[in-house]
C-alpha cells in the first residue's frame, strides 16, 4: 500500500520566525510512519536552518532547482547543494515556474534528473489550464508534461519519483476539482506511467493532488483510490488548516 504524503508548499510566504514557529508545531504532531509523510517546502532562504526538521514523518523539500550543477547562474541553487544539505526532494515544473519563468517541458525534464544524479526526488507537478480544459485538450497537456521526463527515465529512477496533478484553474482560485475529475486524472496518469515505465512502477509512484485543497475537501480526494495524498499551498501555511488536512488521511 502506497504510503501517503501531505506536502506543503510555502512559495513566498512567512518570515523566517513565523516559519520556525510552524515547522515546531509540526514537529509535535504524532505521525503514524506507515501511513502518512509530510513535506515542508519553505522559500530556499530558509532551508540551511530548517534543516533540523527531518525526521521520518516530517521532512524538507525545495521549491525548485538549477539543472546546472554549478557555474554562472546568479540567484540559483544546485541539486547539488540540495543533497548536501541533506534535502530530500524538490517541487519542479509548477505551474507558476512554468508560466511566469517560462519553464519549458524539456526544461523540467532537464532538472528532474539533475535530481536524480544527486539523490534528490522529484516532485514533479503537471496540470492544465482551463482554456486546454474546456478545449478537451487537458489529457494530452499532461501527456505531454509528463512523457518528456519520462523518456529519459529509467526504472530505478521511478521509485523515487512522485507526481502532483495540479490543475493549473484550480491554484490559488478556491475552486477545486471534483473528487470524480481528480480520479479521472488519477488514473489517467498511473496508466501513462504504467505505458512509459511499467505496471509495477505505476502501482509504486505516488501522484498527489494539488488545487484548493483544504480541510473541507480533503477527506473526499484522499478517499479515491488512485490520489496518495496533496500538494498544499495556501492552507499549509496555518498550523490548524494544515492540520486539517493531515488529518483527513
């Protein structure tokens, strides 16, 4: 059985001290290891500091990643510099990422296995928006986000990779997809996966659903079968909310 993952993603939000006060009320949480692993993403600034928070229930994630190892890329960190950290995983291919820095899918791709060269999983997010929605168009946008990285995959690799269907309509907007449209994608994904890297990694991988995800909501996505947990943004950056959630699993 697929153990499930809240993750939190901070983007650009919280001082440092109201930071640190988060992850310490995190950090007291009695977590069943079998069942639920949470995932803090907070801005890079902070991570050298934060880095006391891994555990095996809580741990650390960065918000994203350079595909170079090093060199002249002023404002960057390194996959490198992530793993010597000791950070576990980093988001890459947000839609924000995707559409305000104009990450390309071959771009993505680039920075998952920078990665995966040094030992760093991908949380690798793909989502539609609602103009490719309503054109019919949103299976093929993901097909193609997803099957760019795949492509330069192998098996190993897969087992530590973990998707996040987020629709791009449904970030930040209070609207959410149904737990019937989460499903449906859900599934979607784990059978293209299946397709470009195996059944057995298909029934591995865990893909998280990220967009408005909430206390309220929460219980319903995580209840479907092919949804192992969210990629939380606004309600992860309050103690109570995100507890919600956490609590929903």
């Amino acid at each position: 059985m697929r153990k499930k993952i809240v993750a939190g993603n901070w983007k650009m939000n919280l001082t440092f001290d109201e930071g640190r006060q988060l992850l310490n009320e995190l950090r007291l949480l009695r977590l069943d290891d079998d069942k639920v692993e949470v995932i803090v993403a907070p801005p890079s600034l902070y991570l050298s500091q934060f880095s006391f928070t891994n555990s095996n229930t809580l741990s650390l994630a960065a918000q994203n990643c350079h595909d170079k190892p090093s060199g002249a890329y002023t404002g960057e960190q390194s996959a490198a510099m992530l793993a010597s950290l000791k950070i576990g995983y980093c988001i890459l291919g947000h839609s924000e990422r995707r559409s305000m820095f104009h990450e390309s899918d071959e771009w993505v791709a680039d920075k998952v296995m920078a990665c995966f060269a040094e030992g760093v999983s991908p949380i690798l997010c793909c989502g539609e928006t609602l103009a490719e929605r309503e054109a019919g168009r949103h299976f093929d946008v993901i097909t193609k986000q997803l099957t760019t990285v795949f492509k330069r995959m192998d098996k190993k690799q897969a087992a530590y990779m973990i998707i996040a269907y987020e629709p791009v309509w449904a970030i930040g907007t209070g609207v959410t997809a149904s737990s019937d449209q989460a499903q449906e994608m859900h599934a979607f994904i784990r059978s293209l996966i299946s397709t470009e890297l195996g059944r057995e990694e298909a029934e591995e991988m865990r893909i998280l659903y990220g967009g408005s995800v909430k206390g309220s909501n929460a219980k319903e996505l995580f209840d479907q079968s092919d949804v192992d947990g969210g990629l939380v943004g606004g309600a992860s950056l309050d103690f109570s909310s995100f507890k919600d959630i956490i609590d929903a699993i």
